[in-house]
C-alpha cells in the first residue's frame, strides 16, 4: 500500500479536506492505494479498493 503526503493546496483536485481548510482548519489529508497508476483514473474502481484504508 502506497501513503501519499503532499501539501493539499499543491493538489489538481478537492478532497473531502477542502471544506474545512477553506474555513481555516488545520488537518491532515491522506490517500491510500494499492494501484496509486488507477488513482483517480477511470480505472480506479472498487475492485482496487483495499479495505484497510477505511
């Protein structure tokens, strides 16, 4: 399993996170892949999902 960490303002796209940095919020933002090539692609299905993450 892959753990990505970058700066959340440094990424293309919102995360569930952004609501709440948007009001000033600290926190942190993580995203978890077993296939980080199919994350956010049409490929990123359930079948690629691993349940631990949740």
């Amino acid at each position: 399993m892959h753990l990505n960490s970058y700066p959340c303002n440094n990424a293309p796209n919102n995360t569930d996170f952004t609501v709440f940095r948007k009001l000033g919020s600290t926190g942190l933002n993580f995203a978890f892949s077993d296939a980080p090539n199919y994350y956010h692609s049409k490929n990123d299905t359930i079948e690629y999902l691993n349940k631990v993450s949740l």
